[in-house]
C-alpha cells in the first residue's frame, strides 16, 4: 500500500470511530430487536369467578327455580384425576355443564384440575380442605377448614370459587353456616337429589337414583372417582334431554 493510500485508510478509520462514539453518547446506537415473547406477550390467566348473593335465596340453597327447565349437576372433586377428566369431557360432549366442588387436599395433588374444570366452562368451588365430618367441628375449626380450601382456590385461579358445600353432611349446621359467610360465601350448596354414586351400586342404580326424583331445578349430587359414575353419565344425560331438562351450572340454574 502506497503511503498516501495508509494515510486515508487510517483517516476514514478515525472518522467512523468517532461518529461511533458520538452515536453512542447521543443514545442513537442501533438497539437489538425486541425478543419474541416480547414482542407476543403470553395473555394473562382469568380470574375464576366469584362467590354471589342471589336475593331472596335461603343461606343454604338446595334447588333452584321450578318453573325452567333446568337442573345442576353437582360433583364432589376428589379421586382419580383421570377418572375427573372423563367425566368432564363426557359432560361437554353432550354440551352440559356442571359445577365441581373441590377438596383443597386434591387440589394440592392435582392443581392442574382447578384450570381443567374452568376451562371447560364449569363452575368450581370449595368442599373443604380434608374433607371431614364439618358438622361436628367448632365454628373456628370449621372456619379454617373452609379457609384452607379457599386459600388453594384463590392462589391456582384468583378466587375462592363460586360456591361452598360443606363435607360429610347434606345440610350445613348454623355455625358451619356462619363459618361460610365469614369465609366469602352468601350461601350454603346443599342437594335436593342423591345419587348415591359413592355407594358404588352400579351405574343403571346411579340413573335410577337421579331420573327418580330430578326435576325442573333440582340440585344432584355425584361424585369424581367412582367409576359407576361415569359409566351411568351418558345415559343420565341422555334421559334429562328426554325429559327437555338441560344440565346447567348452578350459577345459570339461578340466574
């Protein structure tokens, strides 16, 4: 390289370092393109709906209007997660919704269940953190009971669910009562027909125990866990639409 020729490369050199600096002390150095994510931000989890008050409805509700069509298909949430599943892809198959009262224990185990339930447009709420005898515990104990399910509720969906039925019993005690207003809960959800499904008597006995008594806004109990349960599913949906009678949440049920 002729010396004329060092002499520019090393000026042109000079200047782009300079400009760099003068970029860079300006703030209008090229900045690196934002990352995907960034740019396609994951969309925020909704919030579980809330506990309600339904005016002229009694503190433990256990059926609704008996002028609609309609009728709310309860279960308890505990037992195989698998079992759980079917049941709930069963319901939606055939275009029912039901309402899903959890145990905090299963919660803890299976917390993937609590968004499963409310994706699939179902209604989920409290049925008490060890799922024991609430009756027979003091206002206190029965209080954190419902507390400790409701704090699992709150931290997997953002809320404590939308409603409370207490363990081991039909019909809630007074103090349980009190304990559930105290814990966010308007009202008590009790049953007005039993299937009898934990007693495992087979699944044509599970239809014939609901199909008996059901009517326009009758309240069932069923339970996750019990295969009976969701071999006799089907076929009970299948009589209610025979009947006219559609499976609802209990949140449509009384709206």
């Amino acid at each position: 390289m002729k010396p004329t020729d060092r002499r520019g490369a090393l000026r042109t050199g000079a200047a782009a370092a300079l400009a760099g600096a003068l970029a860079t002390a300006c703030g209008t150095e090229p900045r690196p393109a934002p990352a995907a994510a960034a740019r396609h931000p994951a969309p925020a989890p909704v919030v579980a709906p809330a506990p309600r008050r339904f005016p002229g409805r009694p503190d433990e509700i256990a059926h609704g209007p008996r002028d609609r069509p309609r009728v709310a298909l309860t279960f308890h949430g505990q037992g195989d997660p698998a079992l759980a599943r079917r049941l709930l892809a069963q319901a939606e198959k055939a275009g029912a919704r039901v309402t899903v009262l959890a145990v905090g224990g299963w919660l803890d185990e299976h917390p993937e269940m609590a968004r499963r339930v409310l994706d699939g447009g179902h209604d989920l709420g409290n049925h008490t953190q060890r799922h024991i005898d609430i009756n027979a515990m003091t206002e206190a104990e029965a209080l954190a009971e419902i507390q400790a399910c409701a704090g699992r509720l709150r931290r997997l969906t953002g809320s404590v669910g939308t409603w409370f039925r207490p363990s081991r019993t039909q019909h809630a005690a007074p103090h349980v009562l009190r304990a559930a207003r105290r814990a966010g809960y308007p009202h008590v959800l009790s049953y007005d027909v039993d299937s009898l499904d934990f007693t495992s008597p087979g699944a044509a006995a599970v239809v014939r125990n609901v199909i008996g008594p059901v009517r326009a806004g009758s309240v069932v109990s069923l339970h996750f866990g019990y295969p009976d349960t969701a071999t006799a599913l089907p076929l009970l949906l299948a009589d209610l639409d025979r009947r006219g009678l559609s499976a609802v949440t209990t949140t449509e049920l009384l709206s």
